[in-house]
C-alpha cells in the first residue's frame, strides 16, 4: 500500500522498544535497591518502583531511610524521563499511522483517479501477485484489487491497491475499469473469476481480459462469460515439465527468452508499428531490422487478426502491425523506437 513521506514506522517502533527496555530496566534496579537498602521483601519493592514511576502518590511503602531516600530521587528522576518519552513516543507512533493511512490512501486515491490505458489485477494470490511483478518490471501502470486486508496490506507498497471485492461493479469502477486496456481475473476461485469477467465484459466491451482457471471444466464457462483467454496454471505447469524431459533444449530456450530464470540475455516482445514510422510501408528485408538492429522478426500480426509466422523478406510490414520478435534488451529498445518515431 502506499507510504506517507518522511516517516518512518520500523524507527518509531524501534524507539518504543528501546524506551520499554529501558523502563524494565530502571524496574529491575529498583526493585533490587530496595531490597537490598531498605530490606523490604521482593513485592513491596516493586510496588514502590510502580508508585515512584506512576506518579500516582499513594506515598511511601515504609519509612525510607537517608540512603534510599537519595537512591528513590535518582529512580524519580530516569523513571519519569523514560515514562515521559515513552508517552510521546507511543503518541507519535499513533499519529504516524493514522496520518499515514489517511493521508496514504488520500494519495492512492488520487493516482488511481489519473489511471487510464492501465490494467487491473483481481486477486493478490501467487498467480496475481507474479503478474503485477512482470507488470511493475516493464514497467506499466496497474492497480491490484484484494479482498483479503491482511493480503492486501502485503503487498508492495509502491503499487496502487484497491481493499474490495473484484466480483462487485462498484469495486472495478474504482479501479476506472471504463479506462483501463486490460483486466487480469486471478481469484483462487473459478465461480468468483466467472463473476468478474461478466461485470468487466458489462462495464468495458473493448476489455482485454484474461482469465485463471482451476478446474478445465471452469475455463468454457470463462470464455463464454467475455473472457478473451483463459490460462490454467496446473495445465500450464504440468505441460512445461513433460517438455522439460521431452524436448530440455527447447525449454532452456524459452526459459532463456521469457526471463524465467532471472536472466534477460534474450527477450521476445511485440513491437507496435506507428502510422508514421519509417518501419511503415517497408518488407521484412527493406526494413533492415535484423541488419541494422540484430533483431529478428519471428511473426507479424495484422490488424485484422491475421498473423504470418516466420514471415520473408518480401512479407510488407504495415502500419498498426505487430511484430513478435526475439533479440538482445537494448537492440528491442531501439527497434521499438524506430517502430513509434516520426519520419
């Protein structure tokens, strides 16, 4: 969730604790000084560090003697210092979080209000929180809607979070579904991602959804409800082990180009053709993109839906085409530059 600037809730904390150590120990000291000046028994000394430090002034246990009495004004003095910065900082500790859960969610508020071609993440389980980290990584904006508080107080506090039920329209519309250009329905239920994907589909036609499956019987009912592609990870994890002993190399391949590993030595990405690109109206070969960019083009999609896969030199490259192509980070940095630049 979001962090109000300037403060800091790990060091008050650690200034509450070392201020408590501090009260238990000036109570040990005195408990035992008493004890051994004054020979009172183990309960009445500590009663008198209570009383002492309390300011409550019931008065003395027993007659203090000369020696106890200067050791029980030494004990006044550190206890009401420790007691007095102990209040004022279980005060701050207090106001620092009420300011910063008024102050944080006012802040949330208002970037989510700015939100528009975003996407929206429903369910903060392992599948959406995996896919909010390939999003921040890009990075791209998104908000994340969780019903579980606890789930989503553990979330990244740099991200924009939403406490709601994803089922209800109300909740998407906070999260400015009407703006957004993607909706990603990862709840631990299929009933509940059904629900979803019928109010996203309702509130925002133009949608592109994505949805989780748990059971096969699920992801029928999820297309069927608006879903465009519905993704089973037990499917998905049971299919990319059997091609790990069936075919390893291509897997270390994928494993290479997807950044599944933690490496990026190689990445695929769709690279978008502006309408006033130099890349536009051009041939694979006429472009230059894998002479000039080192980077090389493994299929085009067409406006329409159309798609050519390993695509010839003479394949045209048009305006409002998508290129899926594979090559070093920097190089598809570049590329895509070209793909958005002006002539």
């Amino acid at each position: 969730m979001a962090r109000l600037p300037g403060t800091n809730p790990l060091q008050t904390f650690r200034k509450v604790l070392w201020i408590g150590c501090a009260l238990l120990i000036l109570s040990a000291i005195g408990t035992i000084g008493f004890h051994l000046i004054e020979g009172w028994s183990w309960l009445d000394s500590f009663y008198m560090v209570v009383i002492t430090f309390s300011s409550i002034g019931y008065g003395e246990v027993h007659p203090l003697s000369r020696t106890g009495r200067i050791f029980n004004v030494g004990l006044i003095i550190c206890g009401a210092l420790a007691v007095a910065l102990g209040i004022g900082s279980l005060t701050e500790a207090l106001l620092e979080f009420e300011l910063l859960q008024y102050f944080g969610k006012r802040k949330m508020d208002r970037q989510i209000a700015r939100l528009s071609g975003h996407y929206i993440i429903c369910g903060a389980g392992r599948v959406g929180r995996s896919a909010a980290r390939e999003l921040a990584k890009k990075p791209v904006p998104f908000v994340v809607v969780e019903r579980e508080q606890a789930k989503a107080e553990a979330l990244d506090p740099e991200w924009l979070v939403i406490h709601g039920d994803a089922t209800q329209e109300s909740t998407l519309q906070a999260a400015r579904i009407q703006e957004a250009a993607g909706l990603v329905a990862a709840t631990t239920t299929d009933a509940g991602n059904i629900f979803i994907v019928l109010n996203a589909r309702s509130l925002n036609p133009k949608l592109k959804i994505i949805a989780r499956a748990s059971e096969e019987e699920a992801a029928k009912h999820l297309t069927k409800a608006g879903a465009n592609s519905v993704i089973s990870p037990y499917v998905f994890a049971g299919h990319y082990i059997a091609q790990g002993l069936l075919r390893p190399n291509v897997v270390d391949f994928l494993t290479l180009t997807t950044g599944r590993d933690g490496r990026h030595d190689m990445v695929i990405e769709e690279i978008a053709i502006g309408a006033s690109s130099p890349l536009a109206g051009t041939t694979i070969g006429q472009s230059g993109i894998h002479r000039d960019y080192g980077v090389i083009v493994l299929a085009i999609k067409h406006p329409g839906g159309e798609t050519r896969f390993n695509p010839q030199a003479r394949d045209e490259i048009g305006a409002g085409d998508c290129l899926i192509a594979m090559g070093e980070p920097s190089n598809m940095s570049n590329l895509e530059l070209a793909a958005a630049e002006q002539q």
